[in-house]
C-alpha cells in the first residue's frame, strides 16, 4: 500500500467509502482497482447491475452514470468522498460503447477497423448526442468532491497527481494499472501488469 495520511480518509472511528460516478467507456474499472488496491480497500464494480454487496468500511464503489440516474442518486450521505469521472471526446467514447453494445463485450481488448466504424457511422452519430447527455448528467451533480476524466488520467497523466494528493497518497504502488498497456480499445499486447 501507498503511504497514507489515514487522518485524511478515516471520519473518526468510521473507515472510509469512496463513490466513483463514471461514464461509460470511461476507464472506470481500472481507476476503481487501481485506488482500491492504493488504499488497500476493498472494490466494488457497478454493484446495482452485478448484484453486489456494497455495504461496509474502507471500500471503493464505483456506479455508471446510469445506474445513478435509476437509483435516484443512491444513499449519497453514506460516502466521504465522490468523485466524478468524464470522458472528454464524445465521438471515441461513442465509438467504444457502439462496438461494446454490438459484440457484448466489455472488458476484452478489442481493436476497431475504420472499415466496422464507416458501417456503423449512423449508430456512433447518434450514441455521440446519449454519450453528452450522461456526461452532462454527471457534472449535475452537485455532491461531486472532484471530476477526473479518461484523456486526463490515461493520456495526459495530469489527473492522476488530483487523486494522488486528495488521499495524501505519496508513495504510489500500483500506478502500472493505469498505464496505457493496460487499456481495453487498440491494444493486442498483454498488459504491463495484471489487473
């Protein structure tokens, strides 16, 4: 584990719970295994749509958008930290969820010929306007502590050092897991290390 203020994330006697909202497509897996596994909390990916236990201390949550719009923005008060997370560029992520709802495939890495993009052009044209609309929703939400976004955590790198410093992480041990070895869409190689 990373060397951790704990009187930054512990509220008393009480361990911590921290909510990641995230769009779709948005590298939301690995950013909850990777701050999981940095806090040494347990994780708990989309719990509504898999059935999943959330209850307890010291755990990272992470919810779709979606399933925060169906549950009505769910038991908000039970979380010392929510953090936001975007996707800046409407058309890949609307490409990524296209190819993701057509093949049902969500967490296999995949590659994406400009042949299947140029077929399926109508269907990303119109999951480009869904994909704003999410987005926009997530930002509405006004208990958000911080946003981060896929392009400033996996290319730019700058939103990584915002988490870093919001649980006083200073020595970080598992930042391979979001390497861009790691990412789902382009990439045939095996990952830096596994997830």
């Amino acid at each position: 584990m990373g060397t951790l203020d704990r009187d930054n994330v512990w509220k008393g006697n009480i361990g911590s719970r921290i909510l990641i909202v995230a769009m779709g497509r948005s590298g939301g897996y690995n950013l909850g295994m990777w701050l999981s596994k940095e806090l040494d909390y347990r994780y708990v990916h989309e719990p509504k749509i898999n059935n999943l236990d959330e209850s307890g201390y010291n755990i990272v949550t992470k919810y779709l958008i979606t399933e925060w719009e169906v549950q009505k923005n769910p038991l908000l008060y039970r979380y010392n930290t929510i953090i936001g997370l975007i996707r800046e560029g409407d058309r890949e992520c609307a490409i990524s969820q296209c190819w993701a709802e057509q093949k049902n495939q969500w967490r296999n890495n995949y590659t994406i010929s400009d042949e299947w993009i140029k077929e399926n052009e109508g269907y990303i044209n119109e999951m480009e306007g869904w994909v704003k609309s999410k987005r926009e929703s997530l930002l509405k939400i006004k208990q958000l502590n911080f946003v981060v976004s896929y392009e400033g955590i996996y290319e730019r790198k700058t939103d990584i050092q915002k988490i870093l410093n919001h649980f006083n992480i200073t020595e970080p041990r598992y930042i391979h897991l979001l390497d861009e070895s790691n990412r789902l869409r382009g990439n045939n190689k095996k990952p830096k290390r596994l997830i």
